[in-house]
C-alpha cells in the first residue's frame, strides 16, 4: 500500500513539471521573451523590456514554487487556514492582530508607478502559470486533498 502511495504521488509531481523545452504562449507579453535553464535547472530569462522580463519571471517561479507562493501570500495575509484548516487558526489570528495586511497596504502605497507595474506584471505572470499548468503541484494532493484553491 505504502509503495503504492509513493507511486500515486511521483506521478502526480512529475505531471506537475513545467514544460523545459518549446515555445508557450503567454498573454500580456509585449514582446518575445527566451527562458534558458542552465546544467542545473537555474532559469535566465531574456527579455526586451521590464513589463516582460518581470512577467517571465512570475511565470517561471510559479511554475517552479506555485505551491510555495501560494502559501507564502496566505501566511502573510492572515488567511492560511483557508488553505490547511483549524490547524493555522492561531497563526492567522497572529498575522491579523498585528496587521500585516494593513502594513503592507502602507508600505506598497510609498511605492512608484514603476515599482508597482513591476510587481503588477510578476503576478501577472503568476497568474498565467496558474490558468495554464498541466496539473497542481503535488503539495496540494498532500495536503489539501487534491484541492487548488487560488489566493
């Protein structure tokens, strides 16, 4: 039963591997954008200009840490139980009584019109990745039953 399991779950994470070879369109590109992996999987990506070179980025780590990001942006907001349950209660109440959240509005609102194109178009690119990837990260069938939620 046990191998079994490992089974189930080594194909579940090698059809959630992002495709490392081909040509993939991805809406909101200005322009082409190249994404080479060297020896060791590292991605360099090429583009012409920011808006690309920044949605390529949020494209390539979602695909590689869709799962991480996920959790990431739900500890940081208060809203993790959502996504694993009474469990991270507490550590949601935590996040939300010491206004995290609300910080990081604060913060974000200081920023320059670049600044914040950078970032719109990062989850620009996460996003993209969400709406196209072949199967969930393997996390989610671990942890949350085979559910995807989207933060």
């Amino acid at each position: 039963m046990a191998d079994e399991v490992v089974e189930m779950l080594r194909e579940a994470a090698r059809e959630a591997l992002p495709p490392l070879e081909g040509q993939l369109q991805v809406g909101g590109l200005h322009g082409p954008v190249e994404v080479r992996r060297d020896r060791w999987g590292v991605p360099h990506i090429g583009a012409s200009n920011l808006h690309d070179l920044f949605l390529a980025q949020g494209f390539v780590a979602a695909s590689d840490r869709y799962f991480q990001i996920e959790l990431l942006m739900r500890y940081s907001s208060g809203r993790l139980s959502e996504l694993i349950g009474a469990l991270t209660l507490p550590l949601d109440r935590f996040v939300r009584t010491l206004g995290w959240p609300s910080m990081a509005a604060r913060h974000v609102a200081g920023w320059d019109e670049m600044s914040l194109d950078n970032v719109r178009a990062f989850w620009s690119g996460v996003g993209a990745w969400g709406s196209q990837m072949t199967a969930p990260p393997v996390e989610y069938a671990i942890l949350v039953g085979g559910r995807r939620n989207r933060w």
